[in-house]
C-alpha cells in the first residue's frame, strides 16, 4: 500500500490559489515544459501505483498524466504565436 501521507498540502509555502497564480504567470516555454514534466511525473506514480496494487489509483494517475500531456502543445503553440511580441520588448 503507498503512504498516502507523504503527499503536501502546499508547495514551497504557497497555498493552492498563490500555486495557481504563479503557474499562470509562467513564460509559456515554461509552462509547456512544466505539463510535460507533469505528465511524464503522473505516468510515473500511476506506474508505480500500478505495481503495488492500486489499480484505480493508478487509471486516474494515467488520466492526469494524460491530460497535462495534451496540455503541453497548446502552451508550446501559445509560446510560438507570442514570441515575437516578447522578443520586441
């Protein structure tokens, strides 16, 4: 069974509205490195979820995984189409 306690609360002392804000004001390169990086970290712990048993856990980690891997073009595309009007100023 995982030890379900060692999951946060809070990330670096930002409560869940401050976390959000922060990520929205990522540069979009950035955020489209951070679903990528979310994704592939979600397919892990479903993976290992998985191994140990916890199949339900593990679809719905798949899930999340799957769904910050759709997320990562569409900010890579808003980095694109933005990039110029950030390289002007």
């Amino acid at each position: 069974m995982s030890d379900y306690s060692k999951h946060k609360k809070e990330v670096a002392g930002l409560n869940m509205t401050e976390l959000s804000k922060s990520i929205v004001d990522l540069h979009y390169e950035s955020l489209a490195e951070l679903f990528q990086l979310l994704s592939k970290d979600f397919m892990e712990v479903s993976s290992n979820d998985y191994k140990l048993g916890n199949t339900n856990v593990a679809y719905e980690l798949n899930s999340i995984g799957w769904g910050f891997f759709k997320l990562s073009p569409h900010a890579d595309k808003i980095w694109q189409i933005s990039k110029p009007f950030m390289e002007q100023k």
